[in-house]
C-alpha cells in the first residue's frame, strides 16, 4: 500500500487533487458531489480521481448511482500516517516549483 499511496499522491501529476480527496475522506465520507463542492474542484475531475483511487484500493465505495458514497479503505486507514508524510513531500514540491517559476 505504501508504494501505492506514493505513487498516487507523489509520483503523479493529479497527486494534489487526490491528496485533498483522501484528506475530505479521512473526516468523513461524501458522495462525489459534495467532494466536488466541498474542495472547490469540477466535478468531473473528482470523479476522475475517485476512479483512479477506487482501481487502486485505496478508498472503497458504498450505494449505486448519484448516492455512491466514499470511504478510505481498511488498508488506507492503516497507512495513514504515512500518506501524511508523503503529503508533507507534495508540499515541499509544490513550493519547489513555485519557487522556480517566480
């Protein structure tokens, strides 16, 4: 799981996006239209990230259709804390650029 998270949340372009997503799910779970509203993102592209969350085990579903409501899974819930360290890297890596571009 450990790869997977860095590889998710590190390792790819949308890993910002599914960072703040996991982060929403650790409070509590939503469906993907209060994600979207809740994290100011298109709605299209969350349910993008879910998708791809969703293929890798990483968050977990409940319902059908529009209600579809979303959870981290066990083995996310377990690793948890180190998503927040690699979340730390994201950050760092964000402002690396940043920092470059200015």
């Amino acid at each position: 799981m450990r790869r997977v998270i860095w590889w998710l949340i590190v390792g790819t372009k949308g890993g910002v996006n599914r960072a703040k997503i996991l982060r929403a799910l650790h409070d509590r779970p939503y469906n993907a239209n209060q994600l979207s509203e809740v994290l100011g993102l298109d709605y299209k592209t969350v349910r993008h990230h879910l998708k791809v969350l969703l293929e890798n085990k990483v968050i977990t579903e409940t319902g059908v259709g529009y209600g579809m409501v979303y959870y981290l899974s066990e083995g996310m819930e377990r690793e948890y804390e180190v998503f927040k360290d690699y979340l730390d890297k994201v950050w760092t890596k964000i402002a690396t650029a940043e920092a470059k571009k200015g």
